[in-house]
C-alpha cells in the first residue's frame, strides 16, 4: 500500500448496508471489497458479527472476513457488540475490532440492550479473549465512543462523561478509542474540543480516528476540524449510503468520493486511486440499483488539470 498521511476506513459495507432494506448478495460485497481495496483502501469495515435475524444484511459476515483475509495489504475491520461477536470475528480472522460504547445510556439500552456497567463488562470479556491468543495473533481492539456528540433519544450528551467513558474503555484494556457522531449532531468546535479533551485524557496515541455523519451538512467541515487537530483516520461510505438504523434520524454517512475529493485537494495523501474508486461506485450501484448514492465529486468530475497529492 502507498504511503498515506489520512487513512480512509471505508465502512460501506457495513454501516452503509445494514441501514438500507436490500441486501446485497455474498458474491456483489466480495467483488465491491475487492474493488475497493484494488482503489488503494487499505482498511474496510466488511460487516458486524450480529445476530442474522438483527441484521440479515450482515449475516454472511464471517465469510465475507475470511474472503478479505486474502487480499494482500487489506486490514479486514468488523463491529463486534459483545464477547459472542468478538469470538466469532477472531475464529474467522478479522484484523480489527471494534465494539461501541454509547455514551447515551439511552441509545446504549436501545442499541445493545446494555447499560455502561454491561458493555463495559462485556470490553473486559474481550479483552481477556484476545489476551488468551498469541500476540501475533490477537485482533486491535477499538471502542468506540458512539453518540458522544449528542443523541436523538437523549438531546445533549455530557463532554465530561464522554472523557471518563474513554478513560473506562481504556481502563477495560482497548487499544484505542474512537469518537462517532452517531446522530449527526457535531459541529467542528465540538469536535476540536472533543478531541483535545480526550487526547489529554486517554494519550494521543489513543485518539487516532472519527466517524462522522452528514445529517445536517456538517460532515465535511467535520473531518477538517479533526484532520486539523491531530486525527489520521476518518471513516467514510461510499455514496453516503448508511446511519445507524438504532437511532432515529441517524442517516447520512460522509460520503467517501468527497472525502478523498477534499484530502487530496489540500494536499493530503489517501492512497486512493479516483478512477478505480469510482469503478468501484458502479458495482455498488449495479448491486443495489434501487439505493440512491450521493456524492458532489461523482457528478461533477474532477477539475480541469486536477493533481491529486499522491501524484
């Protein structure tokens, strides 16, 4: 893989298609993954470790791991919401797990059917699971820090509760933590703020990416205000399809074309190819013909003698 200086985490195939009623065939998310990854994604969310009857879009997932196990250079990411999800990740091999925490104890009941205390129990569980494997073998483990901007259950969420839940996931042995703007409801002071508040507490090494959504509009200044303060790697779905089908209202993923459109504008190195990324958007679209996409790039083009920064 190229060198990058922002890392894109695509998440389409998992955030963005368990929010939509189709589901896509085993066979169209292997060739989708596949593309993406030939368009220079070097880690993709390829589904979550579920309940089939939860999320029947997701419900190939361990296959669909081993499948993206193969491809050289690919970190294979999952979402895992307790132990169950987090052993069956590890038997089918993924690179990475990420399990939420959220900081709305209200979406946290709503989403997982936990209070803190439970997920919290549940993060020591893994813990203990990937400790128990040789380290060569044992999955990063992020938590995730979900509706720590506020909450469409909830209204406001706490900055203060915020810093003691990623102090607590930390405590329960993750490697890392992340913020999510589940709802769409950040702005970039918050997000500056936010960052600051928990690099300080956690480390900055602790603190290394974000998952935004575009509900109001504010996704992309988002990203800015959090490429600005420090952060590597921002998570995106192609044609912004996604949200979290547990919160009302929670549509509107950052849609990956743009994203890639505004970091290598400024001169940022994402490693993704724009020709091959957009082949990869006509996959998708032929797999899921009646899914709107979104994206201003797509349409419109790339400028006239444009020069992406990994040239």
């Amino acid at each position: 893989m190229a060198r990058v200086d922002i890392e894109i985490s695509e998440v389409g195939p998992r955030d963005g298609l368990q929010s939509i009623p189709q589901i896509m065939s085993t066979a169209h998310k292997k060739q989708w993954i596949s593309a993406l990854a030939a368009a220079g994604f070097g880690e993709i969310e390829v589904g979550s470790f579920v309940p089939a009857k939860i999320l029947p879009q997701l419900a190939d997932t361990a296959e669909i791991v081993r499948f993206a196990r193969e491809i050289p250079g690919l970190t294979v990411a999952v979402l895992v919401p307790n132990l169950r999800g987090a052993t069956d990740a590890v038997a089918a091999g993924a690179h990475k797990l990420t399990i939420p925490l959220s900081v709305s104890e209200t979406h946290s009941l709503k989403n997982l059917r936990r209070t803190h205390a439970q997920v919290l129990d549940e993060v020591r569980g893994v813990v203990d699971l990937l400790r128990s494997l040789p380290q060569e073998q044992r999955p990063h483990l992020e938590g995730s820090l979900s509706t720590c901007f506020g909450c469409t259950l909830e209204g406001a969420v706490s900055e203060d509760l915020v810093v003691r839940m990623a102090e607590a996931l930390i405590d329960a042995g993750c490697d890392e933590v992340g913020l999510s703007d589940t709802t769409g409801y950040g702005n970039p002071v918050q997000v500056r703020q936010m960052i600051s508040r928990v690099q300080e507490a956690v480390g900055r090494d602790r603190l290394t990416g974000i998952h935004l959504h575009n509900t109001r509009g504010q996704g992309l200044a988002n990203v800015l205000a959090a490429v600005e303060a420090g952060l590597t790697t921002v998570d995106a779905s192609m044609g912004g399809i996604g949200g979290c089908p547990f919160a009302p209202g929670a549509s509107g993923n950052i849609v990956t074309e743009d994203l890639v459109f505004l970091l290598e504008a400024m001169g940022l190195r994402t490693g993704v190819d724009f020709e091959k990324m957009l082949a990869a958007r006509e996959l998708l679209q032929e797999a899921l013909p009646e899914v709107p996409l979104y994206g201003f790039t797509p349409d419109a083009g790339l400028p006239k003698g444009f020069q992406a920064a990994g040239l």
